[in-house]
C-alpha cells in the first residue's frame, strides 16, 4: 500500500466527526505546501509493538541527535488522539517559539515546544493554526523558528 493509500486508509478508521475534521486539515496542510512529501507513520516500533499514535506528515527535515546521528523526517505532523488532535511542528530552533508566537491566538489548545493541541476545530483558529504549520514549512518568510538545518519543503 502507498502512502496516499495508508493515509487514506487511517482516515476512514477514524469516527464520523474527526474524520471530517483530520480530512479537512489534510487537504489545508497540502494547500498550503504544494507538493510536499507525504508520509505515514503507524504508531509501531521496528519490532511491531504500538509506541505512538498514527500520523500522518508533510513535508521533509533532518532530525539531528544529540549523539551526531541523523534521520530524515516530516516537517509537520499531524494525528488524531483520543483527548483530541494533535498538530506536531518539528525542526524549530527555538522551543518555546510556537507558545510565544501562537498561544495566545489560537484559541483553546495547549501548546509547547512542538506540538499545537485541540479537542476539535470549532475551539481553535484554524488561521492561526495555519500560519503556525506555514511558519513550520518557512512559507511565510519567517525564519526565527525555524531549523538551519532542516531541508526546505
């Protein structure tokens, strides 16, 4: 099965109301970087055992480990929980830049470092959710976020 397959798969597992919601911000997440690498992760470790939840990805950075070692990785993330959605923005240089910037215009969601939080859609912005994940492509021009290191979408 092919990325867009298991993406499509994992969404159509999900109850009527988040699914419409998680489809809804699939299609925003590629409007808004064009051509992006997708990917799809299923929440499972080499040896088959459930550490994580599904997500599904966009775009491509490199994660490099306090050890020197590198893996290639998505950009943003996005995942569906029980408490809610989670949207994951990785690569940034400055961890407290998503609160610092977003946390007090998006509404009722938690966020740290890299993750941005919500039970549903209706709690949020979702403009502000959506320049938060283009700060996270660097399609807005801002880079004060934004890793050296970490490929361009």
């Amino acid at each position: 099965m092919n990325t867009e397959d298991q993406i499509r798969a994992y969404l159509e597992s999900l109850t009527a109301p988040k699914q419409l919601e998680m489809e809804r911000l699939h299609a925003r997440f590629q409007e808004a970087s064009p051509g992006c690498r997708l990917w799809f992760t299923d929440g499972r470790d080499a040896q088959g055992k459930v550490v994580a939840n599904p997500n599904i990805g966009y775009g491509q950075c490199t994660i490099r480990y306090a050890d020197g070692s590198t893996k290639e990785f998505y950009r943003i993330g996005l995942s569906a929980n029980t408490g809610g959605i989670s949207v994951y923005v990785l690569g940034l240089d400055d961890k407290g830049f998503l609160a610092k910037t977003f946390a007090d215009r998006i509404g009722k969601a938690a966020v740290t470092g890299y993750c941005i939080k919500f039970k549903r859609l209706a709690d949020i912005d979702t403009d502000v959710l959506l320049e938060a994940v283009k700060v996270g492509f660097g399609a807005d021009g801002h880079d004060e976020g934004r890793s050296r290191s970490g490929a361009a979408v």
